[in-house]
C-alpha cells in the first residue's frame, strides 16, 4: 500500500499557507518542476508497493524534502523537519 501525497493542512492554522509565501519566490518554480516530474513517475511508484499493509509516506514526499535538504544546504533531517514545522521552505 502505498501513502498519499495529499497535504494536510495544520489543524490550528487558520490561514492559508500559498498566502503567507511570495509569488515571485524560486523555490515555487522548482516546486512545480519537481511535481510534474514525479507525477509522471506515478505508475512506477505503484508498482513497487503492495496492496495490503500499513500506507508509509509517499514518496512523493521524501523526493521533495530531499531535495529540499540539499538546495538549502540543511545539513540534517532533524533540521529540515524544525524548519518545515515553521513554515520556513513552501
């Protein structure tokens, strides 16, 4: 079974993060790249799950914040997961 790539948004948040980030940020262009890309890449990601068991995290998502680490040159996981908890990256 495979996760899903669907964000969810904080249950304590009430405003919308798209606002809160410039347009005209580069990260935003990247992002978009990176998820053509990997939409394209959807059946080979089925196909290396089964239909049964526990939904890991998408893979989708561990590509992003990946890459992310290293166009930030973050130097660990523990420190990207700090700054995604503050909205600091999208």
């Amino acid at each position: 079974m495979r996760g899903t790539d669907e964000a969810s948004g904080s249950p304590f948040s009430y405003v919308d993060l798209e606002g809160r980030i410039p347009a005209g940020r580069p990260l935003r262009k990247i992002r978009q790249i990176v998820n053509d890309a990997l939409t394209s890449l959807d059946a080979e990601f089925d196909a290396l799950y089964t239909d049964f068991g526990r939904p890991p995290i998408a893979p989708e998502r561990l590509i992003r914040a990946s890459l992310l680490q290293i166009l930030l040159s973050i130097r660990s996981e523990r420190q990207l997961m700090q700054k995604m908890d503050y909205n600091l990256l999208f």
